[in-house]
C-alpha cells in the first residue's frame, strides 16, 4: 500500500517537473510545428533575444538561439531544410537582413534591438543549413543552422 501511494504521489511530481523544466521548448517546438511545418531537436539552451508577442497565436517577433552539441545531422532536406551554398548564401543573407530591417523600423520603441543584433549575431558558412517559409499574410519564419558552432538561430515574423 505504501508504495502505490509513494508511486502515485512521486510520477506526477517528476511528471511536473519535466513539464516545467522543459516548457519553453515545448512551446516553442509545438508552435514551429503547427504554424511552419517544422520542429527541431531538443537544445541544449534556449536564449530568447527578444520577443514581442503577447500570446501563442499572436503577432509580433522573435528572435531564439538554440544551443546544441550537434545539430546538423538532425537537420533533414526533406523536412523543408536547404543546405547553404553559392547560390543560397546571398539568398539567406537577403532573408536576414529583411528581418532585422523588419523588426527594427516596427519596433522603434526597442532601442537596443541594433545592439541586440550585434551582440548576438546569426553566422552561417557554406553547407550549413536553413528553413524559410513565408505564408500569404506575409508572416515569415527563417532558421539557420551553423554546424561549427552547433546554433540554430529562428526569426519569426507574426503578422
């Protein structure tokens, strides 16, 4: 009798807690892949820059760095994911900067949001990988992968 109620009260304590202690993630993972089509592995850390959305659903931006020990093999071209190369690279970079062009003149009141950006800068090198999608009510999501310093930057852009 003493280990059923043992049992019964010390599950959904370790239940909870592993709630609690991964619940970002969680969140975050579910939301990426109900409104993008893709999730990531479990990090290591994740660094929220800055976000402005009030709620799951609602619009604003966000900027994450997932930290990893490895992250390129769980990266998967059929799971949206394209690898950087010549041809990508500008195009990645174009992306990147919509962004941060994006989200400084909507969020003027942020006045550190340039310094934010320098301070945690998105790198990337050939054959590293990135995911972009852009719906038709013009919100967008760009990730990019850098395998030599095992990050996984996302942008998201809510409208």
């Amino acid at each position: 009798m003493k280990k059923k109620t043992f049992l019964w009260i010390i599950l959904p304590l370790l239940l909870i807690g592993f709630v609690l202690f991964n619940w970002n993630y969680i969140s975050q993972n579910t939301e990426w892949k109900l409104n993008w089509g893709f999730g990531v592995p479990r990090p290591l850390k994740i660094e929220t820059i800055f976000d402005t959305r009030n709620g799951f659903s609602s619009e604003g931006e966000s900027f994450h760095i997932l930290k990893y020990r490895s992250i390129e093999e769980k990266l998967k071209e059929k799971d949206g994911w394209v690898t950087i190369d010549e041809e990508s690279f500008d195009t990645v970079l174009i992306h990147l900067k919509k962004f941060q062009k994006d989200t400084a003149s909507i969020n003027k009141d942020l006045q550190n949001l340039p310094v934010l950006f320098q301070d945690n800068p998105v790198t990337y090198n050939h054959k590293d990988k990135y995911f972009y999608k852009l719906e038709e009510d013009n919100s967008y999501i760009l990730a990019i992968s850098n395998a030599k310093e095992q990050k996984l930057f996302v942008m998201q852009w809510i409208q």
